[in-house]
C-alpha cells in the first residue's frame, strides 16, 4: 500500500508548489517562494489529520510512514536545485539571514528538548 504515501505526497507537492509560485507572484518574484516547505508542512497536517485516519492505519500507514521518512531527502535534492550562488551574488544580506537561521534554530534545540521532556514528565505523573 505504498501507492497511497506516493499519492498523498504528490498532491501535496503539487499544491505546495501551486502555492509557492501563486506566492512568487503576489510578492513581485519570478520564482517559487517555499513551495517545498509548504508541501512538508502539508504532508505532515494532512498524514497526521483525522480525516485520513482510515489511510493512517494498517498497510496503508506503512506506505505514508514511508514516504514520510524519505520526504527529507526529497526536499534536500529539490534544494540542491536552487541558485545558491546567484542569491549570494545579489548581497550579503542572503548568506547572513541564512546564517542567523542556523544559529536561531540551533539555540531553540535545547528548548523545544526541555519542552519534550516536560510534557512527558506530566503524563508519567498522571
């Protein structure tokens, strides 16, 4: 029942690059603006919403788990696509909001652990 995870992910690439380009457009840019990112967060809303709870269950969680787990890699090839050094060309301002990106999101890892740890910790007390 792999057929199912490889049709819940092609829509919801399809969508979030739909999205991504409407985005583009609407901002003034000839590009797609986050259709990737969208598409994981749709994929990650729609695979874990009630509505497709009879998909989430038996062979068919098989099949969604999987191309969950493989959606990374995917968005990590379809990034490598991406200009790089034409957005660092353009200025500074590129590589530094990437670099600030980075050094937020690691100095929230120990945060969002913590709050891990405490939601866990409750439910153990209960």
């Amino acid at each position: 029942m792999i057929i199912y995870g490889v049709a819940l992910l092609s829509v919801c690439l399809l969508v979030g690059m739909l999205f991504g380009q409407a985005l583009g457009l609407v901002l003034g840019i000839d590009a797609n603006v986050g259709g990737v990112g969208i598409a994981m967060l749709l994929l990650v809303v729609t695979s874990n919403s009630p509505r497709f709870k009879a998909l989430s269950s038996g062979n068919a969680a098989l099949g969604i788990q999987f191309w969950s787990a493989m959606y990374i890699p995917i968005v990590v090839a379809m990034a490598a696509q991406q200009n790089v050094a034409g957005a660092t060309s353009g200025g500074m301002l590129a590589l530094v909001a990437g670099v600030a990106a980075v050094v937020v999101s690691f100095a929230l890892v120990p945060v969002i652990s913590k709050l891990g740890n405490n939601d866990a910790s409750v439910e153990e007390n209960k």
